[in-house]
C-alpha cells in the first residue's frame, strides 16, 4: 500500500492509500479517483514530504483541531456507514453479485485484497477505494 497527497482542480488537498502507483493510475483513468472534499474527478498527485521522524519530534496532541480534510474524511466515513451495507471481507463476491443482478442492487463497503480490486476493475465492475479503514462490524 502506498498514501499519496493529493490535490484537486479546487485546490483541495487530501490523502488517500492506493494499492500502488499503477492502481493509482488505473482507477484515477477510470474516472474512480475523486476529491475528498468537493467530489471533483479532476485530481492530480501532489507534492509530499517524506514522514521523519525522531526522538525531538513531538505529534500533535489528540486534541489538535482537525484539518478540512480530516472533516471531510470523517463526514464521508459516517456517511457510509449510514447508507452502505458493510460486507467485511466478502465484498468482492459481493460487488461481483450486484453487477451482474445476482443479489439486491444497493450500496455496500468493505474489505477487498488488492489481486480482487483489479480484478473487478479489470471485469468492469465499479469499485472505489475509501480513504479511511472500514470498522471491522459482524456480519
């Protein structure tokens, strides 16, 4: 996995992991990478710095106000998980399910390795990375 700062044609910038930089370059051609903030399909990689850390390096106490894009990622995470169906590890057969009109049409998340990501893309079946970790719930 690999997190790349990114930016939008808003100037909006975000974070987001992505499988590598190949499955950035994929999904981003496929119209699946969007800003984290206004929704835009225009996003383009953005400048990082390297994360050092060291023995003087003090983090942000838990408190810290969070950033626009911090907001943003926790309004989506809550939306998600208001809305979607959380299918844990099944998403893939799951997804598969749903586009092929096996199982009830409706919004579903969860957990998919990166070999069954591409292989849906690679199968036309539209999937997203979020860019928060699903909390892992039954099923």
């Amino acid at each position: 996995m690999i997190r790349f700062a990114l930016k939008c044609d808003n100037d909006h910038r975000f974070e987001s992991w992505f499988a590598s930089g190949d499955a950035f370059e994929t999904l981003k051609s496929q119209g699946h990478v969007t800003c984290a903030i206004c929704g835009s399909g225009k996003v383009e990689k953005d400048i990082m710095a390297p994360r050092v850390s060291s023995a003087r390096t003090t983090e942000a106490p838990l408190s810290a106000p969070a950033s626009p894009a911090e907001q943003a990622v926790a309004q989506m995470r809550k939306h998600v998980e208001e809305n979607a169906d959380y299918v844990g590890k099944g998403f893939a057969t799951e997804a598969r399910e749903i586009h092929e009109g096996t199982a009830p049409d409706r919004a579903i998340y969860g957990e998919a390795n990166a070999q069954e990501a591409r292989k849906l893309l690679q199968d036309g079946v539209p999937v997203v990375p979020l860019p928060f970790t699903p909390n892992r719930k039954a099923n």
